[in-house]
C-alpha cells in the first residue's frame, strides 16, 4: 500500500517530494492502519535520516480534503493495491490515516 500512496500522490501538482520520500510517508500510514509495533521505529529512522512522515513534511499541509480524496480514488483505482492489506481500509479511512500522519 505504501507504494500506492506514493503513486497517489504524484497526481498533486503541489507534491514535489521524490518517490522515495511519498513512499516513506506511504509507509507510516501502512504501519498506522496496521498498527504495527515497528511505527515508532520507523518513524525515529524517518525523523533521523531526513524523510517526510506528514503531509506538511511533503510540503502538503494546506491540501484540501478534497484533494486527498483524489488521492486516496487513485489508490483505490487499482483493486490489486488493496487486495493484500491485513487491515480493512477504505478510502475514507485511507483519508484520515494521511491527515494523521
């Protein structure tokens, strides 16, 4: 899911972050729907080497809700990108996850 976030987010004009960098915030809303134990890990490797773990950190603060809709449709435009996830996600949920980046 994380990669599908980060491909959802090239549809922002305003993001300028690099793939690398979408995945790596993909990444903390994957952990935070799993509620994974390696979150915090994650997020101290994050912080310590310099990678957005929020919509403000991707230069994304003031998006609209509308527009994370757009994004979390481009996510969900592949069923494929959902299919493996552990936890039920919808796009709203996928929505909320991302503000609470």
């Amino acid at each position: 899911m994380a990669h599908a976030i980060a491909n959802g987010l090239t549809i922002l004009p305003e993001c300028r972050a690099m793939h690398g960098e979408a995945v790596a915030f993909g990444l903390v809303v994957q952990l935070r729907l799993e509620r994974a134990p390696e979150l915090d890990q994650v997020l101290e490797f994050c912080q310590r080497v310099g990678l957005p773990t929020t919509l403000e950190e991707l230069g994304l603060g003031e998006i609209s809700d509308v527009d994370l809709q757009g994004v979390a449709n481009a996510v969900f435009r592949n069923e494929r990108n959902m299919a493996n996830e552990q936890a039920k996600v919808t796009k709203q949920k996928l929505v909320q996850l991302m503000c609470e980046a």
